[in-house]
C-alpha cells in the first residue's frame, strides 16, 4: 500500500491547509472518509450494470478491484475511485434486444465484454504512449470543439432508451426525475454532489410504497442464506464474429476514457497545488486501462474515474490515497453478497427511465460545458459544422454496414467531429485564412457525476 505521514495530529485540517495523497488522518477519520467516497461511487456504478444486465455484484468487484490496481499502478501517488463509466451504455446495449433493453443472455454478456476488452486494451496502449511522447499529440487530436462535441454525443444518442424506459411506469419516472432535481437544486455539499444516488432511492420507495417492486428473488436468496457468494463471471467471445462486428462502437469510448482521466488527473494537481501529479497521466491512462482490461476478461463494465469523488475530495479537502484504499476494499467486500445484487435489479423500469433521463442528459452538458470553459469560437463554420453533424448523426443514430462490420451513431458521429473539424482547418491552412488550433485538451471531469 505505501506509507502515509499522518497530517498533524490526524484529528483536524488546519484552514487552508488540505491531506496530500501521501498523507492520512487517524485510521478512524480515513475510514470514514473511504465509506463517503463508496457511497458517492454507489449510485452512478450500480446503475450501469443494471441499464446493461452485467452481474451487478461482479461490476461492483472490478470497481474495487480496478480501484486497487488504479493506486498501486500510479504508485499510490493519484487518488481516484474507478467506477462504471457511462460512455459503454451505448455499445453494450448494441449486443442485446435493442429498444434500450438490456442484455438477457449470457451469450448477449460475452459478446459486449469482447468491446470493453478491447476498449481497455487500446487506453492502457495510449497510456503506454503518452509515457514515452507527453501530451501534446492529444490536445492536436481532441481540442475543446471535438472532445465536447464527442462526450455529448454520447449521452444525446441514449436519449431515445431514458423515454423507452421512462414510459413504462411514468409516475416513477416522474418521481425519480423529480427527486434528483430537487436534491441537486436544494443541496449543497455532500448531498447535492450524490443527488443521482438519493433520487434512486426516492423513487425505489416509491415504488415499494406503490406495491411495484418484486422481491421474490430476494426472498429465494434469503431462504437459502445466500449471504455470501461469489460474484458471477462471464467470458469474452472472442471467437463470435458478432461480437466483432459491434466492436468499432466501443472506440469513441476511448477517445472519452482519454479526455476523462487528462481531466482527472489534472483536476487533483490543480486542486492539491501540485503540478508533479500532471506527471503522472500516462500512468493514470494505462492503469485505467488496465483495470478496463481485466474487467472485460471476466464480466465487469468498463472504468473510468468518477467526478463524484473529486467532489468529495473538493469538499472535505482530503486527498489521501488511504481513503480510496479503504474504498476500494469496501467494494469488493460488498461484491461477495448475492443479496446486494438481486436487491439492486429489482428497482423497476420506470425509476430506470427517470434517473437515465438526468444522466443521459448530463453527459451532454459535460460536452456544452468543455465549450463555455474553453471559450469555442462558434462563430467560426468549421466549429458550427463539427458539432452539427456530429449531434445530428449520432441523435438520429445513423449507421453503416461494412460487410460484417457494423457502425453506428456514435462511431459514425464521432469520425465526423473528427473529420470536418481537422479537414475544414487543413483546407483554411491550404487557402492561407489561418486555421483554429483548438486550444488545449480541456479537463473535463467524469461521465459518472459522471456523470459519470
């Protein structure tokens, strides 16, 4: 684990003063610390597996377990919480029923895992290069326009699965969507940072109330005193051609696992006061990737770090490591108890509909935000046509068949960004009219809070 100096007396902070990364407070206050940090993760992690039909306990294992790894692998030096990213939504729904539904069959599971398998593999490659080149190729390939325009894209092409699921009970819906909003708006701190987690357990207990929720299953467990158990895990199909098929969805998530961990990592030196930790990108990149990979292997959803513990970090001031070491353990212990997971998928279709109506959409404002933080230029029509083919490809979720290769809004949205915004600058170089270099890749915090 590495050793932590303690802070002072490992009681108080003094004012103005924060809890490095290599630092801690007493075991008792770092525990603490390392529950809050598990109990903002919860209700942004949770919610992809159940949007997707992954095991939710085996998502919940590989979310500690990559938590883990993310530490050691940044040499216990980055403090992070690796939850489910919500960029996979899109390509792993692609492998089940469609109609936002999530997967159903094993076979289902094991095809999407090939995508997040690859996803990790091809981040923890970029990593590998950022090392050995710095940064600045990144910033030349997704600056402010192109890196928002792709984030949002994401979110606005799972809108049409938020209403499939919201019409199926509309007052859950209703009550759910009502509740996040108003913990969001009413709160400030703590409560208004996990107001996606308290607006799902407003609308579970509506839904208990209402007589709306099936607890057989749980009630089977129970019978059995299937308190603990191990998590259950798929494998990669990677000799299905279908499988392979679907896998180019999965590359726009890359280029959003970049941007996410550049503006993790640069958010935690900016807010230590320490530049050194900037230093550490290609690391952050692989370890996530890594933890991705391993995830994939065996039947977890892709990570990402999670902007609902930087806001955690932001408000208690404490940045130490021990914390996200505690959290991370905490993770897997929960994972080991079939009851969580069986409670957890019995929230009903309509709580879905309304909390994905406020998560979907956030992810696009994460896309809007990049361009008011970096002050884009939409004045300029290689900015105006960037941005509007990219949403209307990915809204209308064109596609295109290449032989067994199939492509979807989110890849095809994303090779327009790409394309018209380094084709329109290539052609005003050509023409001498100047070019806009975009400016710099822009830290744009997490899709679970990320969202993510």
């Amino acid at each position: 684990m590495g050793i932590w100096t303690l802070h002072g007396d490992g009681r108080r902070i003094a004012p103005g003063a924060v809890v490095k990364p290599e630092e801690r407070l007493g075991w008792g206050s770092t525990i603490a610390i390392g529950g809050q940090h598990v109990v903002a993760m919860f209700g942004a992690t949770f919610l992809v597996p159940i949007i997707t039909g992954f095991p939710v306990t085996t998502t919940l294992f590989f979310s500690g377990v990559g938590t883990l790894l993310f530490l050691l692998l940044t040499r216990n030096r980055l403090p992070s919480y690796l939850g489910s990213s919500f960029a996979f939504l899109a390509p792993i729904l692609a492998y089940g029923p469609g109609g936002g539904k999530p997967l159903e069959t094993p076979e289902q599971i094991g095809q999407a895992l090939v995508g997040v398998f690859v996803a990790g593999v091809l981040l923890a490659g970029v990593g590998f290069l950022v090392q050995a080149t710095g940064t600045r190729w990144l910033e030349k390939l997704m600056p402010p326009v192109v890196s928002g325009a792709i984030v949002a894209l994401i979110g606005l092409n799972l809108a049409p699965a938020a209403w499939r699921n919201f019409t199926q009970d509309a007052l859950l819906g209703t009550i759910t969507l009502v509740a996040c909003i108003l913990f969001a708006v009413l709160f400030r701190g703590f409560l208004g940072r996990i107001s996606i987690f308290l607006g799902v357990v407003v609308g579970y207990l509506a839904a208990v109330a209402m007589g709306r929720v099936d607890f057989s299953g749980v009630a089977t467990l129970i019978d059995q005193q299937a308190w603990i158990g191990l998590p259950t895990f798929h494998l990669p199909s990677f000799g299905d051609p279908v499988a392979w098929a679907l896998v180019p969805m999965f590359l726009p998530v890359v280029l959003v696992l970049i941007a996410e961990n550049v503006g993790h990592v640069r958010g935690v030196a900016t807010m230590t006061g320490d530049p050194t930790i900037n230093t550490r990108t290609g690391r952050a990149l692989v370890a996530d990737g890594v933890a991705t990979t391993l995830a994939g292997a065996f039947g977890g959803s892709g990570t990402t770090t999670y902007g609902e513990n930087i806001g955690v970090m932001a408000a208690t001031r404490i940045y130490s490591t021990a914390a996200y070491w505690v959290a991370g353990i905490i993770a897997v212990l929960l994972s080991f108890s079939p009851i969580v997971g069986a409670i957890l998928f019995t929230i009903p279709n309509g709580v879905i509909g309304g909390v994905t109506t406020v998560l979907y959409g956030l992810i696009g404002v994460i896309g809007i935000k990049i361009w008011v933080d970096n002050q884009v230029d939409f004045s300029r029509p290689v900015n105006q046509y960037t941005v509007a083919v990219a949403f209307v490809v990915a809204i209308a979720n064109f596609t295109m068949d290449l032989g067994q290769l199939q492509f979807g809004g989110i890849v095809l949205g994303t090779v327009a960004a790409l394309a018209i915004y380094h084709g329109g600058n290539a052609i005003a170089r050509a023409r001498k009219t100047g070019a806009d270099d975009g400016g710099p890749i822009v830290p744009i915090g997490q899709l679970g809070g990320d969202p993510r």
